[in-house]
C-alpha cells in the first residue's frame, strides 16, 4: 500500500509539473525538457558505464543551433541522422539481439545520437510552422499513455504469446496490438478536437507514437538489461528515471516530427 501511494503521488507530480510547463509558456516548456534531456544524459552514462563530460556540453549548443535554425538544411540532416540512428538501434535489437558499445567512442556516440539528438526533436516536437503548439504536445503524450496502458491491460488479461522475451518478457504480441489499436482510435478522436492535421494525418502519428514507442521502449529495455538495473534511475519514486518516463516518447520524437514538418 506504501508503494502503491508513493508510486502515485510521484506520478502525479510528474504529470503536473509536465502539463503545467508545456501549458504555460514555450520557454518553460523549452526549458523543462532540456533539464530532462541533461537529467537522461546523467542516466544513460551511468547505464552503459561512460563518463561523459562532452556530452553535457554538446547538448545545449546543439540544441541552442536548431532552435535558431529549425527549417535549415543543418537541422533536416540532423534530423536524418538521427533517423537513421533509431532506425540502426531498432534494426540491431530485432534482428541481432544487441546493441554492441565496446569502447568510449562507441559508448560517446551512442548517447550523442540516443539521447541528445533525439531530445533536441523532443524540444521541437509541439513546433509547428514556426508557431507553439502545446496542446499538439499533449496529445501527442496522450497517444503514447493509451498505447502503454492499452498494451498493458490486453497484454495482461488475453496475452499469450511473448513480443520479445530476452528484453521485455511482460510484453505480448496481443498487448502490442491492443496498444497499437487503441491508439489510433484515439488518434482519430483527436482530429476532431485538432485542427492542425486531417483525421488521416492524425492515424498515421497515431500508428508510428504506438510503433515507434513500443520499439524505444524495448531499446531502453535492452540497455538496463545489459547494465543488470531495473531502472536508469530513481527520481520518480515508484516509476524509475526520467529516461524510464521518456523512452518511448524520445525514440518516436524524431520521426513524427519529421512527417509533420516534412511529409505532410
């Protein structure tokens, strides 16, 4: 019972402090997640055993320099490469069952492109044609709750055969699909609250948050179980680290905002 209270009240916090921040201004916004992004650093490094004082540094300057030139070809193959890097660390998992980091320069690169990379296209995500869009950000957090909970509740109650067992053995091929069905039904729903996107738009970023969050979920996975943790952290009682809140949300990030900004 002490468990269950403390893992609420910690997610609650967590929740308000998110909402109010990305409700409030883009600043705070903007700032929230760049302390997340320097918080997820700090995690990672102490996951995969680097210490990474370059990173601390190559982060903000990086983020500084596409929040001056979002729409500049730096930015778009930034984002490309970050791309490409997801799309490798997926490819890696699924078909190799590792994700190899031998030495520093292998463990450097991979939180540059893992982390701060992916946390710049965090930041940018409620961008949209050079406007703030908080309630864009909000509903994309929301799609990545349903697919988790969905995936959750139909994984537990009808889930029988295993999505990846040596990573995640509580994830089922049957909760995937509830979560990946969920989700985009309420990505639908959203359209007729959101007018930036068509009802189309919106059930392809529905498709790729339960896709591509599901699969960052199972790379953060893989890299606790390497390290033999259950969580990057404890700053959320009950919840784990930041990067544990973060994971799925940070692996999609780069590719939704490359189909809103670029595709559609």
């Amino acid at each position: 019972m002490h468990n269950l209270l403390k893992r609420s009240f910690s997610g609650i916090i967590y929740v308000i402090i998110f909402i109010s921040a990305t409700l409030f201004s883009k600043e705070s916004y903007v700032v929230l997640i760049t302390l997340f992004g320097f918080i997820s650093i700090w995690e990672f490094s102490k996951m995969i055993a680097i210490k990474n004082y370059a990173s601390y540094f190559i982060f903000p300057v990086t983020l500084f320099l596409i929040l001056q030139r979002q729409y500049s070809f730096a930015t778009l193959g930034l984002l490309g490469i970050t791309v490409f890097s997801s799309l490798l660390l997926g490819f890696q998992l699924i078909f190799k069952k590792d994700i190899p980091y031998e030495d520093h320069r292998q463990k450097l690169g991979l939180s540059i492109r893992y982390i701060i990379f992916s946390m710049c296209f965090l930041v940018l995500l409620p961008f949209y044609q050079n406007e703030y869009h908080p309630y864009l950000m909000l509903a994309l957090v929301s799609l990545i709750w349903v697919n988790d909970s969905f995936a959750f509740l139909v994984g537990k109650n009808i889930g029988k055969r295993k999505l990846f067992a040596s990573v995640s053995p509580k994830k089922t091929v049957e909760g995937f699909f509830g979560g990946l069905f969920f989700s985009v039904i309420t990505a639908y729903a959203i359209s007729y609250f959101n007018s930036d996107f068509t009802a189309l738009h919106w059930i392809i970023i529905g498709f790729l948050i339960s896709v591509l969050g599901t699969l960052g979920d199972l790379v953060e996975s893989k890299f606790k179980r390497k390290a033999n943790i259950k969580d990057s952290g404890n700053i959320l009682p009950g919840h784990g680290g930041i990067l544990d809140r973060l994971d799925s949300l940070l692996f999609a990030a780069p590719f939704v905002y490359l189909f809103i900004n670029y595709i559609i």
